[in-house]
C-alpha cells in the first residue's frame, strides 16, 4: 500500500509540476528549479507535492530545500534551511511527521488559506490524508523566504 501511494504522489507530481517549479520565476535557489508565475495555492501545491517525493527517498537532505526555520537575527524573521549539522534534527523531525502523513493515504487538498503572522505573509494549504476514520488532517503552512514560499509550520 505505501509503495502504491508514493508512486500515485509520484505521478500526482509530475503532472502538478508541469511547467511548475514551486518557486518565483525570479528565484531559482529552491530545490524545484524556476517557475512561471503561478496563483499562490498553486505555488504552494507543487511545493508540497515536491516534497512529498523528496520524503520519500532514502536521502533526508532531498528535504531541505524545501524548509524554513526562525533566523537568529533580532527580528527572527524565517530563513532557508541549509543542512547544516545544528538544522538535520529538525529537518529529520519534518520528514518523520510527514512521512506518517503520507502513511495514512493518498493527500487529498482540501482547503487553501493566507495569513498575515508577525509581519510575514503565509500560505496554507489543509490536507486530508487517507479516508474514513484512519484518515489524518494536517495543514502545511509556507512562509516567503526571499520570494519562495517554503515549509515553516505543520499543525
């Protein structure tokens, strides 16, 4: 059943990400390569389908591109992650809880939002993971890092 899930996530992708990269077209630094510009919820679909492949192979730095953390600056505003040795363990956390998403079925999007947190714009897409009552609800939340919208959040 989970290899039956990652390929559909496969194919899922490679149709959402046709002519889409989950990047603005004047940023290219994300994992997902260049982009003609795109609705937000597409954008930010594609990235979360991007990394969706990314969890599941073996490498947990395929992951990294597509995640943000909180900067050490006074205004902690949210940075790229890099892969550096201090980041790995919540890159790791990231891919587990991700990975137990997938788990549970096939990603169904549901709902799409934006938000306005601390003077950072957000985009934020609920999903509903399987069906019936093993199903898992999960919303991905993406932040704008220099004009790409990466994971900073899943509630």
């Amino acid at each position: 059943m989970r290899a039956l899930t990652l390929a559909l996530l496969v194919v899922v992708g490679l149709f959402a990400g046709c002519g889409d990269s989950g990047t603005s077209s004047s940023d290219s630094s994300s994992g997902s390569g260049t982009s003609s510009p795109q609705a937000p919820e597409a954008l930010v679909r594609g990235q979360i389908e991007a990394l969706f492949q990314a969890v599941s192979q073996d490498d947990v730095k395929a992951v990294v591109p597509f995640l943000a953390r909180r900067g050490d600056g006074e205004d902690r505003r949210y940075v790229a992650m890099t892969g550096t040795d201090r980041e790995m363990q919540d890159v790791q956390r990231v891919r587990s809880r991700v990975g137990k998403h997938l788990a549970a079925g096939t990603p169904h999007f549901d709902r799409f939002e934006t938000r306005e947190k601390r003077g950072e714009s957000w985009l934020a897409w609920h999903l509903v993971f399987g069906e019936g009552e093993s199903s898992a609800k999960a919303l991905y939340a993406f932040v704008d890092v220099d004009g790409t919208w990466l994971l900073g959040d899943i509630d």
